[in-house]
C-alpha cells in the first residue's frame, strides 16, 4: 500500500527543535496518529519567533504514514541541447540578473553570450588585496564589479517580499544545484555566505560552458549598435562588435558609465526613487542581548543564529530605514572609482564576526534633486550620489578610510576625536557627518533613529558607530521597458533586466527578473534561426 504523505506546521521549543523524536511526537499528535505509524518525516520550512524570552521554531513537517518517505533528489539543473543554429542574446552583465537570464535563455533554446567588465570569481578576490590594504580601486574589478555581481563578495542574503514576482523556489533549487547549502531550501530567511558564493557562481558558469553558452570576463561594453530603432550588438573596449539577436541589459546598478552612454545616445531613462544614508554598527552581543532576551554577559544558545533587526518609519513622506543588515559582519568598501568612498555590508556563512552592521538610509525622490537636475537632468541621482562619495573620501583622509562618528555624536551635532572599534578593515576618520548630508535629509534621519532607539533600548549609544556614505542602495535611474514584452519602448531587441535597470533590489529579484526577461525575450525572437 503506498504511504500516505501529509504535511503540518508545529511549533517546538528551541531546545527540541533540532530532535527528529520531538518531531515525530509533534506530528503524531497533531494527525491524531500513534508514533509508530510515522514511517518517515522530512523538514520543509524552519523559522524562530523570538518575539518572547521562551523562544519557539516553527517547523513544516513532511509525514509519511504507513511506510517511508519516498526518497528525494538533490536538486540539478539541466537543459536540452542547443538547436543547431540557435538564436543569440548577448548579455551585458555577470551578476545574478544576468546569470539567471543565460541559464533560462539555454532552457529556452537560445544561446546567451554574457559580457562581464570584471574578472572571474577567482581571479577578482585578488584584486580585493589593494583595496583593503593600500585603499586603491581596481576601476573594473573591485567588490562590485566582476563574476556574480555585487552579491559575491557582499553577503548573499536571499530573503526576499518578492514572492509575487515568480517562482522563488526554483531560484533557491538552482543556487543549491549549484552547491548552496541545501538548508537555504528550508530557513526562513536564507543566506549563503560570501565564503561559499564564488564557488557557486563558478559553477553557474560553468553549466552555461557546457550547455554551449559564452561568458566572457575582462570584457567592458562601451557602445549599443543601433541602426533604425533597432540594437543588434555591443562594442566593447578593445574594439569588438558582438552581434546577437537581441540585448538583455543586466549591469547593475554601479555601472554609471552604461547611464552616461544611453544618455548619450538618447535612449530613453527615467529618474526613481532611491535611498542613501550611512553604515550602522553595533557589537553582535548587544543586537542578540536585546532580540534574544538574554541577560546582560549571557552568550548566545548555540541553536540560535546571530540576531537581526529590521527599522522601518515615514517622515514627512519620505522613509527611513534599515537595509541590507549583516549579523555577525563585516563593513566593506565598495567604491568603483579611486576618488570616491562607498561602504556596504557583508557576512560570512557562519556569521561569526563580533559585529553587526546594517545601512541606515533615508529615501531620495527626484523633486529632492531639481537644484543638480537643472545641470544634471534625468542622471541628477548619480551626481548627487557622487557628490557625497567624493566628500566621504575627502572627509576620510585617504584611501578607502570612511568618515565615522558615534551615533550619540551625530544626533548632538557634535564632533568628538574617539570613535569605537569596528569591522571596517581601511580604518575610520572622525568627520561631522551631521553636517555632510542636506539639511531635511539630516533632520529625517536623527529624527529615524531617536524613534528606533526608543524601539530597541541600547540602540543610540556611544558604542554605535555610523560609516559614511551607503549610497548604493538601488539606481537612481530606470531602464523604461513595456509591460507586456518587456522591451525597451524605443529600441527595439533592447531588455532592460535586474537591479541596474530599477526592476530589483537584491540577488532572489534580480535572478527572477533575469529569468522573466529572458523568457519574454525568447518568445519575441522565437526559438531557432
């Protein structure tokens, strides 16, 4: 007689939630069945509610009645072979926009041709070394630019709202495909790790090598060629022409010089919304102390990941809010360009770092910037965003060195020469950087955070610290594309994709925009030539 297979939700407490026994219990008495007639059980969802001091894991449970679970694959990606004269995208950009595009173009029957300005995962770790040590940027390879995206090597947060945009389910299947811990298919909110996230990238590579696919690194795209309202390739900077059927635009949204040249060749951008603000950070005790209520020198339980937070507020219409928190990581410099300073935030797979960081940013409309659009039009954003990185290099002294002050300082308006330890490898200068953003800005943001301190006792103290700038939260431009093919209203063959086109914000959307571009682009070109 087949097994019958029911699944249930339970809720155990920490100190049991790990024991298969406490699980079989949970399950028999929730179905009404003896234990012994539980012939296997299998995890599908984990999450914490830490809400109260008896912290409990909610768990979804497959239960086999009757006899065992059927065993389960590991999940694997794989596609049919190319046609033989198979239609061609090429697509500018290695990130997870872009990565995704070319593995769904492959199950589609199109042969993707990525372009990366960057290196291989490999290979740009490297280039990571003169950053951190000497301050100096590699213009094309750097914590942003090369093989993955800005996602490599800056955490690899999934969690994601995302959940009306597609399938993310199967993004998580093709991540462990590609040798993400399989525990990302089951925690609330997954995370790999940007120990673990080059090699899953490589490995994406190399499943669109072998299904006959091109990624070509070190490869930076400086020209559209456009003829009649049409784009039927790129030029890169050694003077390439790489022709295809049609364009998925994936760059991200730091490669400002992409911006400049749709400008300069008219093609059509929108100004949006985005966000910039600071790095916030706290000893990791202090953020479990208070989510976990735990007494004052008591560690962490072992069951229990380090704490995150999430703040949140509206002030005279515009947002203030945390973004990208990093539990037990790191702050790191993620500036494009030698004469700016950019900081971000990352974390390991075991987030063990004693620090935990989180960006601090307030929201910028386009009627904020009419002063810079007056010379700046649509790209006014990207000024603005270059004006304050160039003041936090100044401000900085040098180098990748950030403007730092005590959050205690900031809402005083005062300046003081100590500042706490941090993860910031380059070293932190003290800078007034209550004086640094505009006036509002600087009003909303003291105003956000007195408000989230009285939400987490501790949080305004002298033992947090604030890093200038977090300016690249999202683009401050949009790639306009329509709605129902997804090509850019004005050139056609042209697909704006991910986050530098203003359709994502983080590696679960962008992957899942790249893999709906990618399928409205292969429905507009048909399949084989």
């Amino acid at each position: 007689m087949k097994p019958r297979i029911e699944t249930i939700d339970t809720v155990l407490p920490l100190e049991r939630s790990e024991d298969e026994a406490a699980w079989r219990e949970a399950a028999a008495a929730k179905l009404g069945v003896s234990v012994s007639s539980i012939g296997g059980i299998r995890l599908r969802k984990h999450s914490l509610d830490a809400r109260h001091k008896a912290i409990k894991v909610q768990l979804r449970l497959d239960v086999s009645l009757d006899g065992p679970l059927p065993p389960e694959e590991s999940p694997r990606w794989a596609c049919p072979p190319l046609p033989p004269h198979p239609r061609t995208a090429v697509i500018v950009g290695c990130g997870p926009a872009g990565m995704f595009a070319a593995l769904r173009c492959l199950e589609n029957g199109v042969k993707p041709i990525v372009l990366e300005r960057g290196k291989d995962a490999s290979a740009r770790r490297f280039d990571l070394a003169p950053l951190l040590r000497e301050g100096r940027v590699i213009e094309d390879s750097n914590y942003c630019f090369g093989e993955g995206g800005a996602g490599t090597f800056s955490d690899g947060k999934l969690y994601t709202r995302a959940t009306k945009r597609g399938p993310v389910a199967e993004v998580y299947r093709i991540l462990t495909a590609h040798g993400a811990p399989e525990k990302i298919l089951t925690d609330a909110h997954p995370h790999i790790g940007s120990n673990l996230l080059p090699n899953v990238v490589k490995a994406m590579r190399e499943s669109v090598l072998q299904a006959g696919g091109e990624v070509r690194f070190q490869c930076k795209v400086v020209d559209f060629l456009v003829a009649q309202g049409r784009i039927h390739g790129v030029m890169t900077a050694d003077e390439q022409e790489i022709t295809g059927d049609a364009v998925i635009l994936a760059t991200g949204h730091s490669a400002r010089d992409i911006y400049r040249l749709l400008e300069e060749k008219q093609i059509l951008l929108e100004p949006k919304p985005f966000a910039v603000g600071f790095r916030i950070e706290h000893p990791q005790p202090f953020i479990d102390r208070v989510q976990y209520h735990l007494a004052a020198g008591q560690p962490r339980p072992r069951l229990l990941p380090a704490a995150r937070y999430r703040f949140a507020t509206k002030i005279r219409g515009r947002g203030v809010h945390s973004f990208c928190m990093c539990p037990g990581g790191f702050i790191v410099p993620a500036a494009t360009e030698d004469d700016e300073v950019v900081v971000n935030g990352m974390s390991l797979s075991r987030r063990d770092s004693p620090f935990a960081n989180s960006g601090m940013v307030t929201t910028v409309e386009a009627e904020d910037l009419t002063d810079l659009a007056k010379e700046h039009g649509v790209l006014a954003g990207l000024a603005f965003q270059k004006e304050l990185e160039r003041a936090a290099k100044q401000a900085g002294g040098g180098g990748q060195v950030a403007p730092g002050q005590r959050v205690t300082d900031y809402l005083k308006g005062k300046l003081a020469a100590g500042l706490p330890a941090t993860s910031y490898f380059p070293g932190v200068n003290p800078a007034p950087l209550h004086e640094m953003l505009p006036r509002e800005m600087t009003k909303r943001m003291r105003e956000g955070l007195d408000l989230f301190g009285r939400q987490m006792h501790g949080y305004v103290s002298s033992e947090a610290l604030l890093l200038g700038f977090e300016t690249r939260t999202s683009s401050p431009v949009r790639i306009p594309r329509r709605d129902d093919t997804l090509e850019h209203p004005e050139i056609s063959g042209l697909f704006p994709c991910g986050e530098g086109a203003g359709y994502a914000g983080g590696i679960v959307s962008a992957a899942l925009d790249g893999m709906k571009v990618a399928d409205a682009m292969s429905s507009h070109l048909g399949g084989t030539q």
